[in-house]
C-alpha cells in the first residue's frame, strides 16, 4: 500500500509540473504561433517527445478469488463465496513519444466487500506502464500493460461483530504482497485539445503470490485525463 501511495504522490507531482509548465508556457506571449512556423510538427517526429497526459479514474467491475473455508478456533470451518463489484480509485501519468508510444506510471486501491458479515478485501497496486494509441479524430484507442507490484489485505468476517471495544474471535486476517502485470485496453474522447475522458478495462495477474483468496477479474475505469500533446 505504501508503494501504492508513493506511485499516486509521485504521478500527481509530475503531473502538475507539466501542466504548470505548460500553462506558463502557453501564457508567454512570446510562445505564439507564428514562432512556431517552420518547425515540424510533433506528429512528424517519429521517436521524439510530444506531451503528456495525467489524472484520475474511479473504477468497478467484477472481482472475485477461489471460495475460501475459514476454521475458527473452535474448529468450525465457515465458507466464504468471495466475489461481486469492487470500488476504488487511482490514477496514471503517460509521457507521449511519436504518434502512438507512451510510457507512464500508474497506481490504484481496490476495495471488495464480500459475504454476509461486510468481509472485505483490500489490493494496493502501482507499475510502470507502457501502450500504444492510435487516434481517430476526437476519438483515441489504446492498449497496453502496466508492470509492478502491490499488497492486498484481506479481512474475513465469520459472525456478527459486537461491541467495537472487544476482541473478536471469529475474524480471519491476511496481507501479502505480489509482483503483477495488469493488461489493459481502452479508448480516449477529447472534450477540448487539454481534457480528455479516459474509459479503459484492465486484469491484475498475481505473478508471485497466487492465494486463494486473491482478488481479480476484470475491472472498469472511467475518469479525466489532463494535458498536452
């Protein structure tokens, strides 16, 4: 998780430096173009730099793991069907190189509740991602895949919870952390040349810690990217 939050502070840092950075430079009347006459356009460089794009995207979807049986210490075994629409939120900076390479980082919390009793289960998760876009006017598709890490916390509720000042016995509780890679597709709608509305779906694969009660499936992002290309 803490990964996670440093991904999400670094994202948002670089962010707002670029596009501080750009709205100096677009409020420069010196940056006018005219200057700009007689110098290639960022779309006929085929490997150079020609902007960026950051912000934010809450998601859902449907996430489930393997039905887990929990023993309670009095030796009951208690069932749990983990599974159903999970919340959360993140977001993702992208540097642009040529007309369909980016490369960026990304970062997201998950939260799954699940089971009669509120259980829950938590994943953190960040990387470095890469894809490729392609642009059909307003409209931009992309796919690509984001390559890190994460932690997920897992709380399993076996009974009804009492008093908040009193220790529970029947409360299973997990955290561990995995590498992953999460593939995505997605399309992009430009409502001005600096805000877009970014949809995508994604699948978190555990590469190194695959437990039985780890989360995933396929997940649905929508949200706003700012920049400039």
């Amino acid at each position: 998780m803490k990964k996670c939050r440093a991904i999400l502070t670094v994202a948002g840092i670089l962010a707002a430096c670029l596009f501080s950075a750009d709205c100096l430079m677009a409020a420069d009347p010196g940056n006018t173009d005219k200057e700009r006459e007689g110098k290639p356009a960022y779309e006929k460089r085929q490997g150079g730099y020609r902007g960026f794009s950051g912000g934010m995207m809450l998601h859902t979807g449907y996430v489930g793991s393997k039905d887990l049986n929990i023993t309670s210490l009095q030796g009951t075994v208690h069932k749990q069907k983990v599974g159903g629409a999970p919340v959360g939120i993140g977001g993702a900076i992208k540097l642009m190189f040529g007309r369909h390479f980016r490369i960026g980082a990304e970062g997201y919390v998950s939260t799954l509740y699940y089971g009669r009793h509120d259980s829950h289960a938590k994943t953190g998760w960040g990387g470095i991602l890469a894809d490729c876009v392609w642009n059909l006017g307003r409209w931009s598709l992309f796919a690509g895949s984001t390559i890190g890490g994460g932690s997920q916390t897992n709380i399993t509720i076996m009974s009804t919870i009492g008093d908040d000042y009193i220790a529970e016995e029947n409360i299973s509780y997990r955290k561990y952390g995995f590498a992953a890679i999460a593939p995505f597709v997605g399309a992009e709608y430009a409502v001005t040349p600096r805000i877009n509305i970014v949809m995508k779906i994604d699948y978190l694969l555990n590469l190194t810690n695959p437990a039985d009660d780890f989360v995933t499936g396929p997940r649905i992002y929508i949200g706003f990217m700012f920049g400039h290309s």
